[in-house]
C-alpha cells in the first residue's frame, strides 16, 4: 500500500465501527438531486486533531426534496475501509432545499486517534434514515451513491501539542457501541499541562455536562494561575463544542502551562436520585480536550 501506514489491527477496528453504524446504501434513485463538495481547512492534520469541514451542496435546477434526508459523510483509507463517520442532519433540513440554491455549512470533526497515517478519502451521499435509501448526487462515484469530495493526510500524534492530564480526573472510559468515542468525567476541578509554544493557542472543549441534576446550569471555567480563559455555561445536557483562544501573554513564560477546567457544581450519581450507583464525583464529561498553536 503505498504512501500509507495502517498496521493489521485496523481491520477490526474498522469491523466494530462498522457495527455500530448503519450503512446508508441502497437502490438508484433517479437524476443527481445536487452537486456535493467539501472542503478541509488543512491538506494534512495529526491523528487527534480537529479539523473543520465546510460542506457544500449545489441543488440541482428543478431538483426537489421531498423528505429530511441525512448527510453521510465517511472517511475511508486508500484501500476504501471505512475509519470513522460524521453522518449529521444539514442545518436547513433537505425539506427546505431550493431548487438551484447552494446549501453550505461547517463543522468541526475530531480525527480519532486510529492506527493509520497516510491518504484519507471524504464521501459524501444523502439518505433516507427511516429506510437507509441513498439519493443520486452529481460528482466522482465511489459506489452505492458515496461521492468523493475531499482528501486529508493524516500524521501522527507526534506532531501535535501533547497534552497531560493531571490531577482532578477519572480514568478514560470508552464506549460500548463505538471503540472510537472515548471521554474522561472531570471532578469539580481538574488540570491539565502542555509544552509552552511560546506562541497563542486555541483550546479545543468538546463536553457534555448533567445540568439536568440541579437547579440552576452548571457554570464552567478555563483558568490559567488566576486569569480566566473562558467561561461558558452549560444548560443542555447536549455535547457542545467551546474555543477559547489564549493569548501567548496568559501563557506565561515557563517550559510548562498549567490549565484548569472549574465547574461550579458537581455530583455524586450515588447521591442523586435516578443518576445511577456511580459513587464518584462528577463534573462534566470531556470527550476532546485539545491545544493548538497558532
């Protein structure tokens, strides 16, 4: 396999995640409803990093939609083995679609960090999530109606700011539909360190909370000595995704930055009626906590 690096494990790595995702395939479903394109801020990005996708679709004149399709999103390695997904529902629902119009929008996809460096290949398609059946789109077919859009270099960890998680936190959990989602639980406050760049980063926050548990949102902070980075809080038990961009002032001049995650309330599952027998303290719930020089 040239100009890729993907060692045997990744062939059950790529069985589980299969698993746990549909696949969105089925018949020919007439002229091409839109043109899709997709473009990566970034040729090449370490295994994981985050990258943000704009997505674009050109509706075709006279093309209507007459459902909420879904867009599927997979990305495969140069022998075509899915790795990971970003299947998610358009910001304007494909029911909404003008004939002719551009429908375009970004988001922020987390590389998971899967055993594989080199070419990666985006396919974009739409589908029916009640029955799975693909629309036909205009573009590079790469079968069952999955278009290529875009390529990424994917680079190993080495070649991003590692981060060291210190005291404060549990042990990685993982999930048990999908190898590839893994988070840490926070307690009230927990810290982590990184190498100083001697420039400004962007903290990448990517969490859920349990707001639901209390009677007022739970308040969050990133804090370095006594200076607050961000703040935020959080009132949907929904993930969501916070940037905070750290001047390389607040940074300090040490080999070594120091960061805190505060929240303002945590709980005890145990203690908490219809939370479960979980005996530890819990904060919020990090799934990507990552810092990027800029």
């Amino acid at each position: 396999m040239t100009g890729a690096t993907r060692p045997s494990r990744v062939v059950s790595a790529a069985a589980i995640l299969a698993t746990a995702l549909v696949s969105a395939c089925g018949e020919s479903a007439g002229p091409p409803v839109a043109t899709p394109s997709a473009t990566i801020n970034r040729p090449r990005a370490p295994l994981g990093s985050p990258i943000e996708v704009t997505y674009r679709f050109q509706v075709a004149p006279g093309a209507g939609l007459d459902g909420a399709y879904r867009v599927m999103v997979h990305f495969v390695d140069v022998d075509d083995e899915l790795m990971w997904t970003d299947d998610h529902d358009p910001p304007t629902p494909t029911s909404s679609w003008q004939a002719g119009g551009v429908i375009e929008y970004t988001r922020t996809v987390f590389i998971p960090v899967y055993p594989y460096l080199g070419e990666t290949r985006v396919l974009v398609g739409l589908y029916d999530p009640d029955t799975q059946r693909r629309l036909t789109l205009a573009g590079e077919e790469d079968g069952q109606q999955a278009y290529r859009v875009a390529t990424l270099e994917l680079q190993p960890q080495s070649e991003s700011i590692f981060v060291v998680y210190g005291p404060g936190w549990h042990p990685p959990e993982v999930s048990a539909d999908n190898s590839l989602v893994e988070w840490r639980w926070s307690k009230k406050t927990a810290t982590v360190s990184f190498r100083n760049p001697g420039r400004d980063v962007l903290v990448y926050l990517d969490l859920d909370g349990r707001p639901d548990v209390f009677d007022a949102p739970q308040q969050v902070s990133l804090r370095i000595a006594d200076q607050v980075v961000e703040a935020f809080t959080l009132d949907t038990n929904d993930r969501v995704l916070h940037q905070a961009r750290v001047g390389a002032d607040l940074l300090g001049s040490a080999d070594v930055v120091e960061l805190s995650l505060e929240v303002d309330q945590a709980f005890v599952p145990a203690r908490t009626p219809g939370a479960g027998p979980d005996e530890r303290e819990l904060g919020v719930r990090v799934f990507h906590l990552y810092v990027e020089a800029r």
